[in-house]
C-alpha cells in the first residue's frame, strides 16, 4: 500500500488498541496499522523491541509516522528508528502530538494519499508550541 | 581489557543494581512512575547472564553490545538513556584505553545521553551525575574520590526541580527527593571504580 502508516505506541496495550480501534474506524483498511503497549513483562511500559516490529508491520515506502503518549514511549520510538537505521529510518518520524487525537487526525489524512511531512504536519499541528 | 575484568565489572554492577533494586523503586515511586528499580534489575540481570559472551568480546564491541542488551531489556525510559551511554561509550572507546581515552570516550557517550533524553544537567537526571564524574575523570581523581564525586551529585538532585521525565510533571513537587537515575548512575559508578580499584 502506498499511503502513509500509522503506529501506535502507548505505555497501556488498553489505550493503544483503543486508539488504534478509533483509528480503524476511520479510515477502515485504508492505511496501514499497527499498534503496540506494555513493557513486554505483562506491565506498564513501552519497548523497543515491540516497536520495531510494530513499524514493520505498519511499513509502507511513503513512510510511517509514530504516535506517543507519555516520555518513555517518544525516547524508546527513537531509539528503535535508530535501530532499525537507514535508509528506512529516515522514512520514519515520531510525532510531536496526543496519541489519541495525533493517530485519527494522521491516519486520516494518510488516507487520503497525503506524503509523510503532511501526515506529519497535520498531527502537529494539535500540539501548538 | 581482560575477559576476567570485563566479566568482574558486569558482576559488580549486577551485583549493585540488585542490591539497591527496591531503593530505586522507592525513590521513583515517590516522583515518577516506580519501576525504575525493577527495570534495571532486569536489564543488568539480563547482561549478567551473557557475561561470559560479553567479556569474550574486545571491549569496544563488548560495551556496543552490553548498551543494545540494555536498550532492549531494561523498559521504559531508562532503557534507551542506560543503553545508549554503554553504547556510545563502545563506540568511542580504544581497545586498551588510558584514563585519558576513557576521560574523552565518557565525554562523548554524555553528550549522547544527553540528545537521547533531549537534557542538560541541571534538570533533576543522570546527567547530574554523569557530568561531575566526567570533570573528576579530567581532573585525573582518585577512584575513592570520584565515588564520593556522584555521592554527592546524586544527593545534589534533591533539592532540585526535576525539568525533564515523569517526575517534571510534578513541578516544584518533585523538589525535596532524589532522582532515581542519578541514584542508579552513582551506584554504578561506585560499582565500577571500586572493582577497577582492586584490580589496581
């Protein structure tokens, strides 16, 4: 699939299905999903390991973009665009936004055909700084 | 490096870390979201129980692999922050450094650390001790010394505003108590000067 994809990185695995569930419910098999939540270890948290294989399922050549909740999700989403390195990684970009609204509003307008730096940029601009 | 120092360090920090587990937690616990201790225990159990792999590594390789081993055990945010200090560490470092490679080398993996978490010292973080014991290593300290060095930078967090981390959410609240990271830094370098120490 050509559109941009999603992913859906949260501390809780309720809040990223949830998010991921509005997600869908928007724009339905239109752009490519994934989500992922927890520590690995059955708690809280987020990892690296989680998120890098939440990107491959969600990849797409126009690129994918990450939304985040809370510190450790934004520092361990790096960190796995790190990892998987060049030259995806710089198709990959970890959005400034809330998780909820930044996963709807992206993912609808990745919908729609819009290249990664809009689907970025849309997301964004829920975060005025 | 010797396999048998490589290995003696990632059984002191090991040790340390498992030791002071619910230390750490309790110190999170009261201004961030309290697993920190569990998460490092983790983490260094986990390269604890490849040490024989790592130390079979030159020292370079060896911290590359103990920082990605980190990054991909420890959870949360400390994960990347610890694991990417090993790593940028191995990436700077000689095979057979002097105090001098290692001063430069340790230099290089803050400022890492310090883009990973978008930080400065000065906000209530590891770097707050980091940043002491990397002046001390320059300033050609005694092992003895830089331990008390990040004693006292970690007790220094206290009174400090926490700026970045979970525990910034609380504001002026997070004054009054010591950053868990910091904690854990002092703790491992504690661990590590004091098993190089022996050594000497």
């Amino acid at each position: 699939m050509s559109n941009v994809g999603i992913v859906i990185v949260s501390h809780s695995p309720l809040v990223a299905e949830g998010t991921a569930d509005m997600v869908r419910q928007m724009v339905g098999n239109e752009v490519p999903l994934a989500w992922c939540g927890g520590n690995g270890h059955g708690g809280l948290g987020t990892n690296v390991e989680a998120i890098m294989g939440a990107i491959d399922k969600a990849w797409s050549e126009a690129g994918v973009a990450i939304l985040v909740d809370l510190g450790g999700a934004e520092t361990n989403s790096e960190m796995a665009v790190e990892m998987i390195g060049e030259p995806r990684a710089q198709k990959i970009i970890v959005c400034n936004a809330p998780i909820v609204e930044g996963a709807v509003m992206a993912a609808t307008e990745a919908s729609g055909g819009a290249s990664l730096k809009e689907v970025v940029a849309t997301a964004h601009e829920l975060s005025p700084s | 490096m010797a396999a048998a120092d490589l290995s003696r360090l990632i059984e002191a920090t090991a040790n340390t870390i498992a030791a002071h587990a619910e230390e750490l937690t309790r110190l999170d616990q009261a201004i961030g979201d309290g697993d920190h201790g569990l998460n490092m225990k983790r983490g260094f159990e986990a390269v604890r129980a490849e040490a024989g792999a790592f130390s079979a590594k030159p020292l370079p390789e060896a911290l590359k692999a103990i920082g990605t081993k980190l990054v991909m055990t420890v959870g949360g945010a400390s994960g990347p922050l610890f694991g990417t200090l090993f790593m940028a560490l191995g990436k700077e470092i000689p095979a057979a450094p002097d105090r001098a490679d290692l001063a430069a080398a340790f230099g290089k993996a803050i400022e890492a650390v310090a883009a990973r978490g978008k930080s400065q010292a000065g906000q209530k973080t590891m770097l707050d001790v980091l940043q002491p014991v990397h002046e001390a290593l320059l300033q050609g300290k005694t092992a003895a010394d830089i331990v008390e060095i990040a004693d006292n930078a970690a007790d220094a967090t206290v009174p400090m505003k926490a700026l970045r981390g979970r525990a910034s959410f609380l504001g002026d609240r997070s004054i009054g108590h010591m950053d868990a990271g910091a904690r854990s830094t002092a703790l491992l370098v504690r661990a590590v000067a004091e098993a190089i120490e022996r050594r000497a």
